[in-house]
C-alpha cells in the first residue's frame, strides 16, 4: 500500500497536504483547502499532476 503524501499549491496561494481517501478510492487524495475549494487528485502515475478542479 502506498503511504505517501501529496503536496500542491492551490490557486490561492497555500500548500496543501493531500491525503489518502483509502477505502475503495485507494489511489485518491484529497483536502480542503482554506479558501473552500476542495482538491481531489488520483494518483495515477508516479508524478502529481492537479487535473481535478470542479469547485467554484
Ligand atoms: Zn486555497
């Protein structure tokens, strides 16, 4: 199982730590950011790229 962490710069300027979901979401890491808008990454290759962004 990996246990790593996640780390990307939202749009409003903080880092965020994303962690693990878990469960049957064993690839996906999310967090709330500050500001309100809540990043959901999937893990699928061995770089983080933020392609997921469906808040306003
Ligand atoms: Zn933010």
């Amino acid at each position: 199982m990996k246990n790593r962490r996640i780390i990307i710069k939202c749009k409003c300027g903080n880092e965020l730590y994303l962690k693990l979901i878990g469960g049957q979401y064993q690839y996906s890491y999310r967090e709330n950011c500050a500001c309100g808008r809540d990043w959901l990454l999937e893990d699928l290759s061995e770089d983080c790229d933020e392609d997921e962004d469906s808040e306003r």
